[in-house]
C-alpha cells in the first residue's frame, strides 16, 4: 500500500471526549483500532509488518486500501470493517486461513470498488451484495459457500470481474435472463452449479472478453448470439 507518513496512535485521542473530536481525529482512532484488531486476532507475520500495513495505509486519508492476500495469515478477522474504515475502496484477503462471518460484514462497505476473497474456503451462506454499487472487481473463487447463489451481484452495474470458480456447495442455479452488468469484462462461472440453457448473455454485456463457463450442468446449442460479442 502506498504511504502517507505514520498512523497516530491510539493515545493521540484519549483527551477527546465523546462529541468533541475532530473528524479526521475520529477515523485515525477508527483506523488504529482496526489494525490494533488485527494484530490481535490474526497470526502469521511477524510484528515489523504488521506495523508496516498500518504505518503505509494508504497515500489517501482515510485508509482505503487493505491487502494482505497470499500473507498466509490465519485467525478470525475482525467484524465490522465498515465501521472502522469507512472510505474503504479495495480490500484483498485471499489465499489465508481466515474464518468467521467475514462476508456479511464486508457487504456493508458501500465505496467497495475490489474485493478479493479467493482461496479462504469459506463456509456459510452468500450475503446480498446489494449495497456494494460501486463494485468493479468480485473474486469469490475456490469458497464452500451454500445455499443460493446470490443473484443480487447480477445488479451490479460498476462490475467488470466476476470470479466464481469452484463453489461447488451451492443449489443448482440458472442464469438470469435479464441482467444490469454492462461494463463486465470478465465473467468466470466454473464449477459453481449452474444448469439449464446456456445463457443468452448478449446486451448488457458487450464488453465482455473472458467468458468461462466449464464444469456445470449445461444443455444445449450455444446461443448464436455469443458470436456478437466482439471482444471475446
């Protein structure tokens, strides 16, 4: 993450009251807390760079970027992320070994624009992702979610990635014939329990250029309609 100089630390605030905080004041203690959450619940890296994710939060005040994929971390990650990073704009959690109700907690970040949560192997139900309208990246890969598919992401308009790679836990679903993702460009729906026709997926999505469908229970012609997307 890029830097903007050190995080003030908690005991920069303790003379405030309630009420009589400065706003940049309230979400620097915001943001300090989370990370004092982190290094908390979360183990696997050494204390340095745990120091140093906070320190570089981000070149924007208030922090807006989190990534720690791939930093084989595991524990419990703290709730209510939203609440303490409120400008939140990307978030990048994959190949860890995270639990907890990480997602339902993550869909109420409304300024989300990435959001990567492969390879955790989650378990649960999918949230509605409903209120994430400026959404542009969804990576939801090689999960164990079940139930319904959430058909809410296919209202998504910002959406331009979609990754749904082996989630093979969930009820056999069918494409929606009517969606709003104009700007997708990449729609991966491999493993995922999608049966029924193969699904006419041409206006709204004629930017697309990778389309993966393979390892589900599909019938049919492919529609001769997916030979007008251009860009494929």
């Amino acid at each position: 993450m890029a830097g903007c100089g050190c995080l003030p630390t908690l005991e920069s605030f303790t003379m405030c009251s309630a009420g009589t905080c400065p706003l940049h004041a309230v979400t620097a203690y915001n943001q300090s807390e989370f990370f004092n959450l982190m290094k908390t619940f979360l183990s696997g890296k050494p204390l340095s760079d745990w120091m140093s994710m906070e320190e570089n939060h981000s070149a924007i005040s208030p922090a807006s970027i989190v990534t720690v994929k791939g930093w084989s971390i595991s524990g419990r990650f703290p709730v209510g992320i939203c609440s303490y990073l409120a400008k939140l704009r990307i978030l990048r959690v994959g190949y860890n070994n995270l639990y907890g109700d990480i997602l339902h907690s993550i869909v109420n970040c409304s300024q989300l624009e990435q959001l990567n949560m492969t390879s955790l192997y989650l378990e649960g139900m999918f949230a509605d992702f409903s209120k994430l309208k400026s959404l542009k990246v969804l990576d939801m890969s090689y999960n164990l979610f079940r139930g319904d598919f959430p058909m809410s992401i296919t209202n998504l308009t910002s959406i331009e990635l979609l990754n749904f790679n082996q989630i093979g836990e969930l009820k056999p679903w069918k494409f929606p014939k009517t969606i709003l993702m104009m700007d997708l460009k990449v729609l991966i729906l491999t493993c995922c329990m999608l049966y029924g026709p193969v699904p006419t997926i041409t206006g709204n999505m004629s930017s697309l250029v990778n389309l993966l469908l393979d390892g589900n229970f599909l019938e049919g012609k492919i529609p001769a309609d997916i030979g007008l997307l251009k860009n494929l």
